[in-house]
C-alpha cells in the first residue's frame, strides 16, 4: 500500500511540475490518458530515485559536502530527465525539453512531494 501511495504522491507533484513550468509536457489528449501517463512517470521516477539516486550520492558524497548539498538540486534534475528518456523508450507521452526545465520542475517535483508527505502517516507499524 505504501509504494501505491509513493506512486500517487509523485504523480500529483510532477503534475504540479507540468502545470507550473513551461517546457514539461504531457500530449495524452483525455483525462484517463493524462492521469495514466502521470501514474506511469510517477511509478519510473519513484524506481529511478530508489536505485540511482543512492548510488550517486555515495559517489559523489564529497561534491554534496563542498557544494552544501546544491549538488543535490542538479542531481534531482538529471533524474528528471532519465525518467524523461525511460518515459520516451515506453513511448509515454511525458516530455522535457531540456536541463533548465528539468531543474526547475525537479525543485517542484521536490517540494510538492515533501508538502503532500507531511500528510501522509509514517508507514511504521509498531
């Protein structure tokens, strides 16, 4: 249950993501299409965060202690862009057109994410 709601959460932030900046696009025509195409970047980008983003943060640690951790804000947006280009070989219709937009939305992404998980219960059973 938690992992569909992990989903949920991502799509609503990178809807907030495609309603806020120009140059992040989703061309599904209806609803239901809108809504599985956010369902399914949503479901990629929680994948690529859960794999890809520890590797390169205990990579790249030391750039993270000499930038103050703004290193991280770059790392959010090519994140953004390889769930863009996983999204472009499923042939979903979600697109990015380029580092800026991607920076951009990854800080939406990232702040409409923590905003809804303040929300949310923990998700530990005691």
């Amino acid at each position: 249950m938690s992992l569909i709601i992990r989903v949920i959460v991502n799509a609503l932030a990178l809807w907030a993501a495609v309603f806020l900046i120009d140059g992040i696009d989703v061309t599904a025509q209806d609803t239901v299409g809108r809504v599985l195409v956010f369902l399914a970047v949503g479901a990629i980008f929680g994948v690529v965060n859960a794999v890809i983003k520890p590797i390169v943060k205990a990579v790249g640690c030391l750039f993270y202690a000499l930038t103050l951790g703004l290193i991280g804000l770059v790392v959010n947006a090519l994140l953004l862009l390889l769930t863009n280009w996983i999204a472009g070989l499923f042939e979903i219709p979600f697109h990015i057109d380029g580092f800026w937009p991607a920076f951009w939305g990854a800080i939406v992404v990232t702040v409409v994410s923590w905003l809804l998980s303040m929300f949310l219960p923990e998700g530990k059973d005691d």
